[in-house]
C-alpha cells in the first residue's frame, strides 16, 4: 500500500537529567549511527535533521523537594517544546530523539497545544515499561522520568505543569500506555484514581497485540493527531539490552512490529518520540538499530503489500 507522509523533522534533546543512570544524553548520536534520517529518506520521507537542542548539563545531584535536577528538567523541556512547535507550525512532523522520558513532557506541551490550535483530536500512544505517573511525594528516587504522565496531566510541579500555558496539558482519557510491567506501588493506586488507560503484559498476555492495537485506536480517525511516545525499555532486555530501566518479560520483537504496522496503517501519525537509548548499557548499538527497524515499520515498512 502506497502512503505518504508529512515532512519529518528530526531533533536531538542529549540529556540524561532526568534519569537514574547516564548514558542515554548519547541516545540521540546513536540513532543517528543507526541511520535513522538514511532509512527515513530511501523510503521516499523527505526528512532533514534539525540537529540538537540546547541545555544543561547533568549535575548528578541528590533530590531536593522530591525532584532531581528540576531546573535541569525544565530548561530541557523547554527547548524540546520550542523545537518541536517550530516544526508542527511549518507543517512538518516532529520526531524527537532522547535522551530520557522526562523530555516528553515538552514534546506533549507542544502536540497538545497545536491540536487545541487547529481542532485536532489528541491521542497518545505510550510504549514504556512504566506508567511514569509518579509525583514528588511518591516516588522513590525523585527521577523525573518517572513523572512526565503526571506531568502533563496537571500533577507536578507548575514549573512543569503549565511549561505550554494550558493546565493540564492533556486529559488521562487522552492516552493509551502499552507494555506496562513496573509500577511503584503508591503509583498503582495514582493510576486507578485517575483511570489510565493501560494495556499492560498480563493483557496483552491474555488477548494477544493485534486486539490490544485495535483497542488502543479505537476511535482514530483522520481528525486525530496520534503522538507516538516510544521509550525503548518497553522491549524485553533480550533484544533491546541498551536502556536505563530494564524490565524482564516486554514486548518481543513480532508484537513491536505489529505495533508500528497498526500504527502505521491508522495513517494518523503526527508526532513521535524516541527514548532511553542508552548506549553505554548496549551491545553494539543493538538497542539503537532495532529501534531504526521498528521506526521504519511506523512509515511503512511491510512484509507484504497491503489494503
């Protein structure tokens, strides 16, 4: 099946401020040594890389009030913010390379804003191992890469809350996470109070990937901006060892692609982030090319031609 997509834009956020571990600020080069922008271009996406944006640098500091390294955060998610809005306002699709989660928070602001803009219908589709509905009070590391769904639904800190000027960003009915299987246990009763949408393993265990895709799009339509959030420790550590926050039993390579191929076929795409890409846990920049696989099956790559 022939598709076309939006002008891509590419940009790198190089900063681990946000998590437990360092390494991922070099996530952004990695997909790039992977040959994200080549594999882009020769299935036919016109595509340019923006280069980086601009931000401190990691302190490594403990938490303060709850959070690691907020004024870090901050600072970074706003330059994912501008930079992704500068994209979306030139009619070209945003794809943001991590870094960590946290820098979603940013991404998000900026998709959430431009659909109340132009009268699109929001949906997120969140592929992490986490829920990362943590709060200061809450966590237990104060990472703030366990935060960003809290975040941008009206739970944190107004630094970050309202970093677009809409409090919350979005609403809980607003998006779909996928793959969950670690979940802090005073997050637990966080998410069932604010009714997250969660397909997590034992789910997708029990009905299988294709039904939880159809579920997760279920009411997708072309006056939907579907932002894709796409955190590589949702994979099981087998294929996808380069990341900070590995959890034993993910998603396995067949039910990955079948993920990106529904997405794909939905042809609402508008947005995408690609995160926790840590090359110092890797083997051979495994974790980053699998990543490039998977990202070529969001624009089209198929086993066969399909209606």
């Amino acid at each position: 099946m022939s598709r076309t997509y939006s002008p891509v834009s590419i940009f790198g956020a190089p900063t681990d401020v946000g998590a437990g571990s360092r390494g991922s600020r070099m996530g952004p080069e990695a997909l790039r040594v992977a040959g994200l922008v080549e594999a882009l271009a020769a299935r036919g996406v016109d595509v340019v890389d923006r280069g980086n944006v601009e931000g401190p640098r990691n302190p490594w500091l403990p938490p303060r009030g709850g959070y690691r390294h907020l004024d870090e955060v901050v600072a970074w998610n706003r330059a994912v913010l501008e930079a992704s809005t500068r994209e979306l306002e030139a009619g070209r699709m945003p794809i943001l390379l991590g870094g960590d989660h946290c820098l979603a928070v940013g991404s998000i602001a900026a998709v959430a804003a431009h659909c109340r803009k132009h009268g699109k219908q929001l949906r997120i589709l969140w592929l992490d191992a986490h829920t990362d509905f943590n709060t200061h009070d809450i966590t237990p590391s104060g990472n703030v890469h366990g935060m960003p769904v809290a975040c941008l639904c009206g739970i944190g800190p107004q630094a970050l809350t309202a970093l677009g000027g809409h409090v919350p960003e979005i609403e809980p009915a607003q998006i779909r996470q996928i793959g969950i299987r670690s979940v802090d246990q005073e997050e637990k009763r966080l998410v069932k109070q604010h009714a997250l949408d969660i397909y997590d393993m034992r789910y997708i265990d029990e009905v299988g990937m294709k039904r939880v895709m159809e579920e997760a799009l279920e009411g997708v339509d072309e006056r939907t901006h579907l932002h894709v959030s796409f955190d590589v420790d949702v994979l099981d550590p087998s294929i996808a060892p380069g990341t900070g926050t590995k959890v034993p039993g993910g998603i396995n390579y067949r039910e990955a692609q079948l993920i990106m191929e529904m997405i794909a076929d939905s042809g609402c795409m508008g947005s995408l982030d690609i995160v926790e890409v840590n090359p110092v846990l890797d083997h051979g920049n495994a974790t980053a090319e699998l990543a490039v696989d998977l990202v070529e099956s969001l624009f089209g790559k198929s086993t066969l031609m399909r209606d």
